[in-house]
C-alpha cells in the first residue's frame, strides 16, 4: 500500500498523486490518499475530485501505522527524517527539491510526504496519468465558448501568478511574481516561431492582467472561474498549443498536460524569489527558461 499525503492547490495535489499512483502501479499496489490535513488547512481546498482520478482515502488508523499518530509522533518524525532523510521505512519525507531516485523503491508499504516537482518521478506512468488528469464533468456554457476559440486558432497560454505571491509576504519571500520582462520576453520568443499567436491569459489578479499587459497580440483575459473552478481553467490551459508558465506548480501542469506535440513551453529560470533550491529537474527537457 501506498499512502500519499495531499496538501497545497490544485498544482501541488497533481504531482503528489502523480507520484503516487506511479509507483502503486510500478508495485502492482493500491494508492491511497491522506487528505487530514484539509481539515484545517483553509488556503487551500481538496481538488482532484474534479478529475478522472483513482480515489480511495487512508483511514487515519492505515495512516498512524505507517507514519505515526499524534501531533508530537509527527514532528519528531519528521525530524528524524530529516537527520536521515530516506531509510527503508515506512514513512518517506522529501529530502530535497531535486529528483531522488531511491524515493522510486520504496518498501511494500510506504507513507510519503512531499511535494515532488519533477515528471522524473511519474514518466512510467505518464500515458496513464494523463487519462486520468481529464476532467470528469464538462466545461460550462462559457468554457465551452473559449474551449472552441482556443482550439480554433494559435492560442499561447500566459499565467500571470499574483495574489499570495504579492499580498502574503512569506509567499512573496518565497516565490513572488515573475516581472513584465519575463512576460515580453517569452511571448517574443514563441512569436518568433510560431506566428499570428492569440494570447489567452490566466491570472488570480484579471484586472492587474488587463490594465498592465502590453504585449502587441490579440489577447483574452480569462474570467469566470473561482477557485472551486480552478480544474476548468487548468483544462483550458491545456488546449493552448504553446505555454509561457509563471513559476506555479499550477501552469506547470497546464503546460504539460497540453496534448501538441510541438508545444513550446517558456518557464521562468528564477523559481524562487529567496533561498534558491536545485530546480534542475523541475522542468522536462524539450521545456525553456528564460
């Protein structure tokens, strides 16, 4: 059995189920999700229910014999963990941001925590993976409108990542907004090669998009969709042909789940805003940073 712990949006859920299901399969075992930490964790809500996911749920008695139960069991886990960061236990906390290929043979029965940003960790089950990140129900009305305007013309994909990035100021210590430049920048790169582009732009902020976005193309500011309707905006990415992402676990998979086989995908090389951790396997090869 293999338990995952979900916690963060949308583009964090993605890879830890990711992960997860990859070696369930790999194993010829069952995933099972730990989703307790939703109980408290207001930022941020659980999401893959909106997809085509395989769910079954840990029980907290699966969850206390494979990690350990109790709030002080917790943190001297992941202590410990952190002195000897992978041993052949049960519980596995993520030791780093790079790929770690011992986290692929785990034990039988294994608890993972972490937030494993890199396809590395998924690419045996990737044509699995991506039947199962289609969306369960169909866009609305509106979607469906700019569903067939994206597909029908040469449609790049912009995520403007704001809110937290700039309000909450550990968010804006750790990751904050890509600037203009970069935005300028990536859009003349893929016009340079794939011309007469259309832009359909994401963002948390829409009006800060439309009022400060000057890029000389036809451009779409994308609305409508709360955040109990990310799933929606994320499908939408992923009908564009070509991608200039923000430094978002978000876009990175709308990005990746784009089904053109001649996607240019623009991704900022400055992942984070403070302590600078080993993105070196963050994005997949064919994938640009500026």
């Amino acid at each position: 059995m293999v338990i995952m712990r979900l916690i963060g949006g949308l583009g964090n859920q993605l890879f830890q189920y990711a992960l997860g299901r990859a070696l369930a399969v790999s194993r010829s075992t069952t995933l099972k999700l730990d989703i307790t930490d939703y109980e408290t964790y207001k930022v941020h809500a659980y999401s893959l229910g909106h997809f085509n996911v395989i769910e079954s749920f840990a029980t907290r008695d699966e969850i206390r014999r494979l990690r350990g139960g109790g709030w002080m069991a917790k943190q001297l886990s992941r202590r410990l963990h952190r002195l000897i960061p992978f041993r052949k236990d049960s519980y596995i906390l993520e030791k780093g941001f790079a790929f770690d290929p011992e986290v692929l043979e785990p034990p039988d029965d294994v608890y993972l925590e972490g937030y494993w940003q890199s396809e590395r960790y998924f690419t045996s089950g990737e044509g699995l993976l991506r039947r199962e990140f289609t969306i369960r129900h169909s866009l609305s009305g509106r979607n469906q409108e700019l569903a067939a305007r994206i597909t029908g013309c040469n449609a790049v994909s912009l995520h403007v990542r704001r809110g937290d990035y700039v309000s909450n100021p550990d968010s804006s210590r750790v990751h904050g907004p890509c600037g203009m430049d970069y935005h300028r920048t990536a859009v003349r790169r893929i016009a340079e090669v794939s011309p007469q582009l259309h832009l359909f732009v994401f963002s948390d902020e829409p009006e800060w998009a439309a009022r400060n976005l000057h890029l000389d193309h036809p451009m779409t500011i994308v609305t409508g969709n709360d955040a109990r309707h990310d799933y929606e905006d994320l499908h939408l990415m992923s009908l564009c042909r070509h991608h200039v992402i923000a430094n978002s676990s978000f876009s990175w998979w709308g990005a990746w789940l784009s089904a053109n086989a001649d996607k240019i995908v623009i991704a900022p090389a400055r992942w984070f805003a403070g302590k600078q951790h080993d993105t070196r396997d963050l994005f997949p090869p064919a994938w640009q940073t500026i």
